[in-house]
C-alpha cells in the first residue's frame, strides 16, 4: 500500500526497517529489558513519523491553493500549532480549514476506531516517557509493531483504489461533488483527507 507523497513514504520505509532491525537486536538480548527499550523508542519515532506526515499533508493541500504567502502563512502555523497527532486535535485543524472536513474525518474515522485506539495508545506510551520518565517493562516490539500496522492506515488508506460502486456511494453518503465519483483515489477509512486535499 504505497503513499503518493514520496517524503511520507520513505520516512514510513525507515520506520518499518527499525522496527525490523529492533526486532533483531533485542533477539540477541534475550530475558533483557533491551526489547522494552526499544519498544519505547519505536514508539516515539513512530508518533514523530505519523506528526511530520500530518504536516506534511496539510502542507501539500495549502501548496494546492495557489497562493504562496497563504501556504507558506499556513505551514508556519501548523509547524508551530500542531504536535502529538491525536483525534481530537487533527478533527479540529481541519475544521479550522472547514467545518465540513472535521465532519466526515469524524464520520469516516470515529474516534473509538481500531486506527484511533491504537492512536491514544501510541500518545500514552511516549508521554509516560517524555513526561513522566515512566515506561512499560511489558512493552514489547510485537505491541509496537501492531501499533504501526493499525495506526498508517490513517495515512496511506487515501491512496487505495477501492471499488467504483463502493466510492460512489461513499461519496455520496459524504454529499462530495459528482467529480470525485469517479475519481479513484480512496476507500471510506479516509474520505475526509482527499476531500481536504481538493481531489487531483
């Protein structure tokens, strides 16, 4: 499931070789509390990746408007505003954009979702670290790998080509306009975010 950005696909090509490496690593250091560590580290540079994508998405759509000074005014502010990727947090910059946006990124994406439950989860770990100086001995890289594969659909489900009959009616249910119908660019899980994007 490739990513159209290629910036965003090469940083989650390097998180998944991490996470493969980690795995390696902490094999060679059984019954150590190496795996727990690394788990952790995962952990925050997968919430660093999925941080910097967000941006990055915006960024592109802001790019999109034409306007430089309003695009460059925009990654400023979201450089500065936007940190730790959480539901509530990504629902309400786009609804910053327009109310809509947070609308069908909340009906598309709920909030108690398997993407954004493993979200809440993979915002705990790192601020029990970063804040708390706590972590969990029980973490484990399988947890956190997991947590990857349920978390980057957030990002890359908007690249899938799903069936035309289902993106029709998807797009429907979503009152977007007849160009997106056929337009083949994402399933349901993330509507929200080509709507954002402004279709291409």
């Amino acid at each position: 499931m490739a990513i159209r950005n290629a910036e965003i696909n090469s940083k989650l090509a390097d998180l998944a070789a991490l996470i493969e490496d980690c795995k390696r690593w902490a094999q060679q250091q059984p019954g150590t509390s190496l795996g727990a560590h690394l788990a952790t580290y995962v952990d925050v540079c997968l919430l660093g990746v999925l941080e910097e994508s967000v941006e990055v998405l915006f960024r592109e759509r802001a790019q999109r408007a034409g306007d430089s000074c309003v695009a460059n005014y925009i990654e400023q502010d979201i450089s500065q505003s936007f940190r730790d990727p959480k539901f509530g947090r990504i629902r309400d910059m786009l609804g910053r954009f327009d109310p809509s946006f947070a609308a069908a990124f909340e009906k598309s994406l709920p909030a108690d979702s398997p993407e954004m439950r493993a979200l809440v989860d993979v915002n705990t770990i790192k601020q029990n670290i970063s804040h708390l100086g706590v972590y969990d001995v029980s973490l484990t890289l399988v947890d956190v790998e997991g947590y990857y594969h349920r978390v980057v659909p957030i990002l890359e489900a908007h690249v899938l080509q799903p069936r035309a009959n289902n993106w029709r009616r998807a797009c429907r249910r979503l009152h977007l306009p007849a160009s997106y119908r056929s337009h083949h660019c994402l399933p349901q899980l993330c509507l929200w975010l080509e709507a954002f994007r402004g279709g291409e």
